[in-house]
C-alpha cells in the first residue's frame, strides 16, 4: 500500500461489536493509517430484517472508543439511487434477472452434496420473467436479483494475506444473488459500487468471505469499475474452533466498557494475537503504528 492507500471499516448493525470485528477493524486500520493513507466507515446496513435498532450507533460508539478515526463516514441505506443504478446496467446488458427460488429449492436442485454455505444455482429463472413485478406475483413475494455467470467465469487473484485464489465461479456457484431487494440495495452489488465510489484500494475482512470474492470481481468487471486488492485475514474463534458468538461467552465490546476496562487493554490484547505486542500489554492503536507488520499475523484462526 502507498500514500494513495484508502482502505475502509464496515460494520453491520446485526448485532453487537465483538473481539473479532475488532480485530479485523484493527488490522485494516493499520495498514491504511501505517501506509499515510485514508480511512472510510461505512455502515453496511441493507440487511434490514437482521438489522437491530440503535446497533450502528453504538458500533460508531464502540470504534470511537477504541480508538479509531476515520476520514469519511456513509450509510448503505442512504445510496440505494447508486445500486439501482448499477442493477440497470447490469439489466441492459442481459447479466440480471429476477429470481423466486428459495434456498431450499436451490438445494434440492444440487446434483451432489453440498458442503458448506455456498450452494450452485443451475439458472432455473433465466428467461423465466419480463419483469422484478412478474416474477413477484408469480412468488406471491419479493424475488432476488441473481447475476447471470458466464460459463467461463473463472476468476483467479492474489490476495495479500491469503495468497493465489481461484474459483470457477459458474461450476461453484451458478448464478448468484446480487440483492434481495428490487432496486438492487443487496450486500453483493452494494459493496462492489461503494468500494468503487469511494475509491477503497484495499479490502481487508475476515477469511470467511474469500469464497464470496470471485463473484465480487465478475460483478466488478461487468460493471467496468476497478478491482480492488484484498487482504482475508483468520476468524477469531472460539474453543469448538467456530466464529466467535454467544455460544464462547460475552466478547462484546460494550460489555468491556461497562465492566471499567480500558480501550488500551483491547487492543493491546488482541495486538498481542497478531505479534505486535507482549501478553498483557496495554496500547492505543497509534502504539501500534511502528509496530504493525502483517508477516507476524498467524495465518490459522485465532482463539480468545
């Protein structure tokens, strides 16, 4: 990264700030502040049912507390005219149509076992719907957006932490969901119009979402916008080795504060996890500024 370096902290109100977001926050924070460059927040707030009231709020509260600066701030549900925008190249291009299947039927279409949260869509709806209004009536519901893969689609990229990655996206995945929302205000092609909009040049976010990636760029590419570098870095887990949860006990970051622990033994503790600090350590993250290396973060999940 260089002085140009924008990199950006999003959030989801979906529930509380815990030790992992914050790890992750802190590792994207230090590679765009240790490289002079700027940092965005940007509330990714589109997930409207799983969405708790007041949880944004108090995860700018939380990050402010902890330390964290940023130069520009933006709210997902306040540029919904930006992905309807995107949706309508992507329908002039023939690369979007209406979808009314549900995951389970999805699932049963699967011509083998499918592992894990990614499942291939075999295009039951192309060509199915003239119209969002169509396909609506016919699911006596809201449809989803889905992105029509090419049957070469396989997108290959170097990813900072985690090295060369490679999908063939439209044997992995078929044609995936763009947003479940008519005028395309979805994670999918949110993220990718807003990491161009704002000019992000690094995306740095937990491993988890690796797999998701080479969709992004198909996304990217058919959109003509500029593809950013990614960093995917470990989960902080718990001892069944899962994503942190409620399950491992309270890692909130509003517990810690309630409780009368400083922000310095936050981040000095997870610090600590990535190699830049010794256990027990207390620190700011501008501590951590001549600290900060990304060879010493271990590249299995990490336990707290």
């Amino acid at each position: 990264m260089n002085a140009k370096a924008v990199g950006r902290l999003a959030p989801s109100p979906t529930g509380a700030m815990h030790l992992g977001n914050v790890r992750t926050f802190m590792i994207a924070w230090l590679r765009s502040r240790a490289a002079g460059g700027r940092v965005i927040l940007r509330i990714e707030d589109l997930d409207h049912p799983r969405d708790k009231p007041g949880a944004a709020a108090q995860a700018v509260e939380d990050l402010r507390w902890l330390g964290f600066d940023w130069d520009e701030e933006y709210v997902q549900s306040e540029r919904i005219g930006l992905y309807r925008d995107a949706l309508d190249r992507l329908l002039a291009a023939g690369l979007a149509y209406p979808c009314v299947c549900s995951r389970r039927d999805v699932a049963a279409a699967q011509s083998a076992p499918h592992a894990g949260e990614q499942l291939r869509y075999p295009g039951t709806c192309r060509g199915r719907f003239s119209s969002w209004a169509e396909a609506a009536a016919a699911k006596g519901g809201a449809p989803c957006w889905r992105f029509r893969t090419p049957p070469d689609a396989v997108v290959t990229f170097d990813d900072v932490f985690a090295g060369r990655f490679s999908q063939d996206v439209a044997s992995a995945l078929g044609d995936f969901p763009l947003a479940r929302d008519e005028n395309g205000a979805g994670y999918t092609l949110a993220v990718v119009v807003d990491d161009a909009a704002m000019g992000v040049t690094e995306v740095v976010r937990g491993d988890d979402l690796l797999p998701a990636t080479p969709a992004q760029i198909l996304v990217q590419r058919a959109l003509g916008l500029p593809e950013p570098a990614y960093c995917h870095v470990p989960l902080v887990v718990g001892p069944d080795g899962l994503r942190l949860a409620k399950r491992h006990g309270d890692t909130r970051i509003a517990t810690f504060r309630r409780e009368g622990m400083r922000p310095e033994a936050v981040i000095g503790r997870l610090a600590a996890t990535c190699g830049w600090a010794e256990t027990g350590e207390r620190l700011s993250l501008v501590d951590l500024l001549p600290r900060f290396d990304l060879a010493t973060v271990p590249h299995a999940p990490i336990m707290i």
